[in-house]
C-alpha cells in the first residue's frame, strides 16, 4: 500500500488494559517508563517521522473496537497493543480484520518467552506486522515499520 506523500499520515496508537499501570508492573519485563513517558517517547518518533499520531489506552474491550471503528476512515493505520485481549480476543480480532488498513501488533515483553497462555495471539494474523520484547522500542520500530509501509 502506497500513500500520497504530499499528505501527513495519521496514526492511531492503542495501549490495552493494564498499560496505564506502566511503571508499577515488573520493570524487567515492561521497562521503567510510565504511560506517559512511552506516549512523549512515541509523540518524539512521530515528530522524527514526520506524522501525526492520536494516541488512547483504554482498559475496556468495548473501548478498543469502538475506537477501531470510529477512527477507521481518518487514520492511516494503527498500533496497537491489545495486552491480555491479545491471548483471546476474537471481538478485537474482528475489529482489526474489518477496519480495511494496516495494523502492527506491539508488545513491550517478549509474550513467547513466557506463561503458555501468552503464546498465543488471536490478532496477529490479521496485523501485518508483530514486534515484541523491546519494550517502549517495540512501539518505535513499529511506528517506523507502519510508516515505512504506507509510504511503500
């Protein structure tokens, strides 16, 4: 997929539940930022990049695809960290599936190097794209992989 160049691109960023407990949860696995030290970070990258990004956490399932669904048609594409729905949301699933534009799946710890159940992730095939393990980075590198994907 190609995008006009003349247009900045709009990106949206999803952080799922629990991600507003940032920098109270484990530090070897999530890293020492809060929420809104990752969200300067990603706005800084976007800055680099020269795009637009509108950036929500929400704790709510409901939340997540309504914002899916609303945002389809501004945004150019997403990130997004569904965290704990990422094992066995098929309702979030769907939503990445039918909004029709490209979604890379970010995750902060390495979700195949940990409890079973976390293995597995129900929206990965219908995202084009997985980064895990790098914490904040892993939101970075998936902004400039989106980026660089819509821009062809």
């Amino acid at each position: 997929m190609t995008h006009q160049s003349h247009d900045i691109l709009k990106i949206l960023i999803l952080h799922g539940p629990n991600l507003n407990m940032l920098g109270s949860r484990d530090p070897k696995l999530y890293g020492r930022l809060t929420l809104d030290k990752l969200n300067k970070k990603i706005r800084e990258k976007a800055k680099e990049l020269n795009v637009t990004v509108k950036i929500h956490q929400f704790n709510s399932e409901e939340k997540i695809i309504t914002t899916l669904h609303r945002q389809r048609k501004i945004c150019d594409g997403v990130i997004i960290n569904p965290a704990a729905f990422t094992h066995y949301s098929f309702a979030i699933r769907d939503a990445i599936e039918l909004i029709k534009i490209p979604v890379v799946e970010v995750h902060l710890s390495n979700i195949y190097k940990r409890e079973n159940f976390r293995k597995i992730s129900v929206t990965k095939d219908v995202c084009i794209h997985q980064i895990y393990g790098k914490k904040e980075n892993s939101y970075l590198e998936g902004l400039e992989y989106l980026v660089g994907y819509l821009n062809g």
